[in-house]
C-alpha cells in the first residue's frame, strides 16, 4: 500500500523568464487531497543565464544540449541551497523544466533542465519531462495544471490563472476542461512600459483612462472569440491579431490600459456566467493578475455582483504552478494519471514523467 503522506518540492520556471519558483508542500490523502505550502521562494536567474534560456529556441543543436546540462545543474544548486535553508528532505523534485519547442501537430515538446544534471546536483530524486507522453497520444501536451485544480481544489466552481494569458479551468458535465479566455498581463504589461513602469500596480492607471467603445466592440470580434471548443492564445495571436487591431487607435496608454481591463473582464465573465448553473460561482483568482484590483471590480460589474471570491494568500496565488508541478510528481509516483485527455485531446489519460535517481 503506497503512503498516504508526500512532501515534494515542485519548479516552475517563469513564462516571464524572471527566475525559478520553488515550493516545498505537504501533500495528504484521505477521503481527498489536501496540501500545505511548507516554504516558497523564487530563484531569479543569473542575467547570462536569463538571457540564454530567452533565446534557447535560437541556438544550435550544440548550444542548446550544453544549456540543457547547464540549466539542470543550476535549478539542482538552487534546490540544494533551498533545502539547506529549510533543513528539509523532500521526497522527490518535480519539475517543470523551460519550455524551448512546443509543436505537439507535429509530436514535439522539448522543456530542458536536464532531469540527471540536477538530479546530481541536488542529491534528491527527480521528476521532469511531464508534457511528452501525452504529446505521443496525439494530446497538446497542456495544460497539465487542470487535474491539480480539480484534486485539490474541487469546492472551486472555476480555478482562473491571469499571468501573460488568462485561462480557466472547471468541471463541465462530469468532465474537467480547460482553456484560455483571452490575453493579459502581455498586453498590459506592454502597454505600461510605454509609461516607463514594468507593469500597472492594482490597474489604477487603467482606472484613470476611459474605455474606447469601438475598439472595446472590435476587440470583441476578433476571430479568437468565434471559437467555442477548448482553444489556447500564443504570441502569434498578439502579434497577427490583438496588437494591429490596438494600434490603429492611436490612443494614451491609459485608455487602451482602461479598454483591454473592460475588454477581459466582459469576456472572462461571459465564460463564467455561461458555464454555471450556481447563482453565485466561486472563482479561484492566481497569477499576477489577481493583485489588479481594478480588473477584480470590472469582472465583479460583469458578474453582476453574484460570486464568490475564494480566499488566496499570496503563496498561492504566486505559487500555485509550482504547487501543482509538485503534486504532478506525487501522481506520477502513485502511478495515477496526471494528465487529462478532457484537456489535452490526446486519445486517453495518462501519468506522464520521467523519474531520475
């Protein structure tokens, strides 16, 4: 009989390309999941390396295996200063490595940090490799984050992740999907850049502008919107489609801030307010997103103030991937699927990842 208790650490490394979130968690199995967030902290990555890992999908074939080796033994020290610090021995490292290639039409998904390079480094028992085995069943390989939402979240009606893109997860009709909504903190982020500021702090230079009802309408019908089934938003949907269509306007940052706010929040709400039956759903709210108070208000408007906020800390909201990377690896060592086929596509569930040591 497998142990009922697990204490992993599960890494996330950034889609911002910041550094390396890492999560020590308690994980127990009774009737259901529950977990503790034991410690986190992030790692930023060394500015040679940040660099290298931003234009990894431009290197040779040489180059990239030497990143591969190099990035495993960095993630390895990090975790070993990590439980050093917190005088902790997890049971095993989950995980989820840099995303280089992801092209699952064509049967590819490469994440490197090399699982042996940090195995090494570490000392400790690794997991990585999560994405390939669904990716061979004809899946997308993503998301993966869904079956940690419904296991140790499920008193949640819709778990809703706002980091560059938003996306949303829930159950529909006993099946869990998933998909994201539409853009976010990419669009945001770039747009308060033109401000001088690296992001907008709680919306409020979106509060100060004024919503551009044309471009708010055209925004609404841009093709990613007509598209019912499970979809995903990609930088060529920015490039092609979202960023065009912005510029035309001519409009003061603070308006387009204003306008993209009043454009989200309509269409995350749509989602919710279209896949429930409860008169108040709950909504998990994590990523960067969940600190723009400003959007919180819009989509609570579009909701018609009839929804519940689940309570977040911040660990949570900051940590949440790496948590679930975390609870990933226990799946995999139980030999339970990790990775839902509701989700991907592919053509069963699977327990996919790669164990080293």
């Amino acid at each position: 009989m497998s142990p009922e208790k697990y204490s992993l650490i599960g890494l996330m490394s950034g889609t911002s390309g910041d550094g390396l979130d890492v999560a020590y968690v308690h994980f127990d199995h009774q009737s259901d999941w529950a977990f503790e967030i034991v410690q986190a902290k992030t790692f930023a990555f060394p500015s040679e390396l940040g660099s290298m890992l931003l234009r990894a999908h431009t290197l040779s074939g040489l180059e990239l295996s030497q990143l591969d080796v190099d990035f495993g033994k960095w993630m390895g020290a990090k975790v070993r200063d990590f439980c050093r610090e917190f005088q902790i021995k997890p049971l095993a490292i989950a995980s989820h490595g840099h995303t280089v290639f992801h092209q699952p039409s064509k049967g590819l998904s490469l994440q490197i940090g090399n699982g042996w390079a940090l195995h090494q480094a570490c000392g400790q028992k690794v997991i990585n490799d999560f994405r390939m085995l669904d990716v061979q069943l004809g899946g997308q390989g993503a998301p993966l984050v869904p079956i940690g939402d419904r296991l140790l979240f499920p008193q949640v009606d819709f778990c809703l992740n706002l980091g560059g893109i938003a996306n949303i997860s829930m159950e529909q009709d006993g099946r869990r999907i998933a998909f994201d909504t539409c853009p976010f903190n990419l669009l945001l982020n770039a747009e308060a850049m033109h401000l001088g500021k690296p992001f907008d702090s709680g919306g409020e230079i979106a509060r100060s502008g004024e919503v551009n009802l044309t471009l708010f309408e055209a925004l609404n019908q841009l093709p990613f919107y007509q598209v019912s089934s499970a979809k995903s938003l990609g930088r060529e949907e920015m490039e092609g489609d979202f960023i065009p269509l912005i510029n035309q306007y001519n409009l003061a940052p603070k308006d387009i801030l204003r306008t993209l706010v009043e454009h989200y929040a309509y269409q995350i709400a749509s989602v919710i307010r279209n896949s429930t039956n409860n008169e108040a759903p709950s909504v998990l709210i994590t990523g960067g997103g969940a600190y723009n108070g400003f959007f919180v208000e819009r989509l609570e408007h579009y909701l018609g103030k009839k929804w519940q906020m689940f309570d977040a800390n911040p660990e949570l909201i900051e940590f949440k991937e790496a948590i679930i990377f975390a609870f990933l690896g226990v799946l995999r060592l139980r030999g339970e699927t990790n990775c839902l086929a509701s989700v991907t596509g592919a053509s069963r569930d699977s327990c996919g990842g790669t164990i080293y040591g």
